[in-house]
C-alpha cells in the first residue's frame, strides 16, 4: 500500500527530525561494506561478557514478579545513592532524587521535556554530544559556545556568559565531553555554576563517561557544587563505566520537585523501566568490580597508541582526552569536504561521526579507541594509509 503524502495520515511538520550522527555513520559504514570494504568494528565502552554474579541476577530476576516501580527499583536507587556517597561523598536521598531510566539520552529527553518551555534557549558548549534533537523536541532553541582546539577544548567561561539573554534557562553540560574527552575541573566547573547562579539557569550535565579519566585527572560532579547553586540536574548511564550497554539503564539526579514531575511524565511515556535490566544494574553496582577495573585500566593505553598513531600518520597531533573513549581529529589533510574525507576514510575501512554532527569544525572527525589493541593497530595503519592516498592524489 501507498504512504499516503497527504490527508489527516500524513507527518506532522514536527517529525521531520535529521537522523542522528551515530546512525548516519552506521548507515555510510553499512553501505561500504556492501560494496565490499569491511569496516573496523571500532568500539567506545567496553564489550563484555557478564560475569557470573550479573548472569546469577538476570536469571533469578526472570521468576520474579515486576515491581512496577516508576522511579526504578528501590534497591538500584539505593545502590546508585551508596555508590554516590562512596565515590564522591555525595548524600543522595534514594526515595527523592532518582529516577531510573531507559539510559542517558531517555533521561536527557525527559529532563528537557519536563523543565523547559517553547522558546526556552539552553547555552551548550560545543563541540557535544548529540543533544540538539531533545532540545528541539522540548521546543527550546540551542545556543552554542564554540570551544577551541589550541584551548584543549576547554570552555569557554566568557563566551558562555556572553551567550545568556533574556530567554535563557538552562545551561546543558557533556562532562567528561563526548566528543573531545575534555575533562572539566572543579574550578572551570564552579565559574560554570556561578555564572547560573547570577543568571538563575539550571545546570544539566550528561556525566555518562565519568568513571574514564586519564594521567590523575578526577571527575568533579556538578552536584558537589549544589552547595553554591542547588539547581542542578545529572544525567547518566550506565552502560559504559558498567558495561551495561545492552540492558539500556541509566538515571537521572535532580530536586524533589524536579524527580516528581520527571515520574508523572514516566507514567504516561513508558510507566516503568524493566525489571530484568535493573537487577543485571543492582549486581554490576554491588558486586565486584575486577571484571570491570580490568577493562577501565587499559583505556590510557589505548588512547595513548591511537594519540600517537594519528600524529604519526601525517595528520596533525589532535588534543589528547584526559577522559572518555573518543577523540576529534583533524581531517583537513584528507579532503576539502566532510564528504571527501568521510569517503577516503571509508575506502580504508574506517567509519567516523563528522565533526559537524557533533558540533565540531566539519574538517574534523570523532574516533573511538575502546576496542583491543590488535583493532587498534589496524585503525592507525589506515589513517596512514588514508594519509598518503590523499598525498599521492593532491601531487
């Protein structure tokens, strides 16, 4: 049967959201692959197998009843508000501020949907995760503060308080970011809350890879600074620094006032998040850590290869991340447009999210080095490989 293209069956104009960065990759890598270039299963959070006392939950979770539960179930909370206290000395009331969700990006859209009204204009410093389509979706306008290469990618304090209008109501953080592993500190964090505080606007962080930093380098949670300015929403995930990409579990870290409503809107999207995923959660939480401390320890070295096998190649020496899994790296020397460089890319099998999906300079583009050495190696090779193509081409 024929879509219709008109008539009361056709889309609405609000429907006509872009396809997400990550995706577009995925179709273009798809797509090289059919035409006989395998592509480099490269990988951001670890890939592993559950262990035993993860396998024990599921499996007993399969013969026990759904609690049905909006906010998540109180033995996660509990064990996300101990493992808040333990590793940052935060006092989180499990009961009042969390709420379980279907990963980061689901709570992101929620917060945005929930604390935000039409015209609303949040600040993001850029370059950044994919958050413009939740932004949208609330009916909010982004504003974005570019940050500089020369800078590490820092934030830009001034360009952030110069972007503040009348308009303004939330200021939306990727801390560490995603895409240039800049890792904020307490103070550039603390000239961030001030700046909400002078101007009464929320401050949202997506904290999703928080638990890779890199050389002694320490995560700072804006909630540590709630003392300053209590207005602060986290949002996070559980899938990278536990592994637990595939169960799609995050939460999200707000007021009281800002959680209950957050839980009316659950009610009518999606009632509750499954039971099954929130105890494989509970587990990986309270149970032990070597499985994961094995993987997280070797992240350093892994940026490291990739760091220096970029700069190696011919491309020039990008920012190296003091966190994450990823990297922007300067492309410029591939072709003189994102479509050339993703192409020549391609041809040696590497797939990347372009610079300008992340709000990033479109001569850039995001790689991640989560995968095992021996992948890896083979990334470097082709950047090499891509390096002299586009050497030999432009003589």
């Amino acid at each position: 049967m024929q879509q219709a293209t008109s008539g009361p069956w056709s889309l609405p104009p609000a429907t006509d959201l872009p396809i997400m960065g990550a995706m577009s990759m995925r179709e273009r890598a798809a797509w090289s692959e059919r035409g006989g270039v395998p592509v480099l299963p490269l990988a951001g959070a670890p890939v592993l197998p559950m262990p035993e006392h993860v396998r024990h939950a599921v499996a007993e979770a399969m013969d026990l009843p759904d609690p049905r539960d909006t906010r998540g179930l109180p033995e996660l909370r509990a064990a996300i508000a101990a493992e808040l206290g333990r590793a940052h000395g935060l006092r989180v009331d499990p009961d009042r501020r969390l709420l379980v969700t279907h990963g980061a990006m689901h709570g992101l859209s929620l917060v945005l949907r929930t604390v935000l009204a039409p015209g609303d204009e949040v600040i993001v410093p850029t370059p950044t995760f994919f958050f413009d389509g939740a932004i949208h979706e609330a009916k909010a306008t982004p504003v974005y503060v570019p940050s500089r290469e020369s800078d590490g990618w820092a934030i830009d304090i001034a360009g952030l308080e110069a972007a503040v209008t009348s308009r303004s109501r939330a200021v939306l953080l990727c801390n560490p970011n995603n895409p240039t592993g800049y890792l904020p500190d307490a103070a550039t964090l603390t000239a961030v809350v001030d700046i909400a505080a002078r101007h009464r606007l929320l401050v949202i962080s997506d904290d999703s890879w928080q638990h890779f930093p890199f050389d002694g380098n320490r995560y700072q949670p804006v909630e540590a600074l709630a003392e300053r300015w209590p207005h602060m929403v986290t949002v996070t995930s559980l899938s990278k620094g536990y592994a637990l990409g595939s169960w799609r579990v995050g939460y999200v870290l707000a007021p009281p006032h800002i959680i209950d409503a957050l839980e009316r809107r659950f009610q009518w999207e999606a009632a509750w998040c499954g039971v099954i995923p929130q105890r494989a959660a509970v587990a990986a939480l309270t149970g032990p850590r070597e499985w994961l401390d094995r993987v997280l320890a070797t992240y350093q070295a892994k940026r490291d290869l990739v760091c220096d096998g970029v700069a190696a190649s011919g491309l020039s020496e990008p920012a190296r991340p003091a966190a994450g899994a990823f990297l922007l790296v300067d492309c410029s020397r591939l072709g003189d447009t994102p479509a050339e460089i993703d192409a020549v890319l391609l041809r040696n099998g590497i797939a990347s999210i372009r610079g300008a999906d992340m709000r990033a300079p479109d001569t850039h583009v995001r790689l991640t080095f989560g995968s095992d050495e021996r992948l890896l190696n083979e990334l470097v090779r082709g950047l090499a490989q891509a390096v002299r193509e586009s050497t030999t081409k432009s003589d």
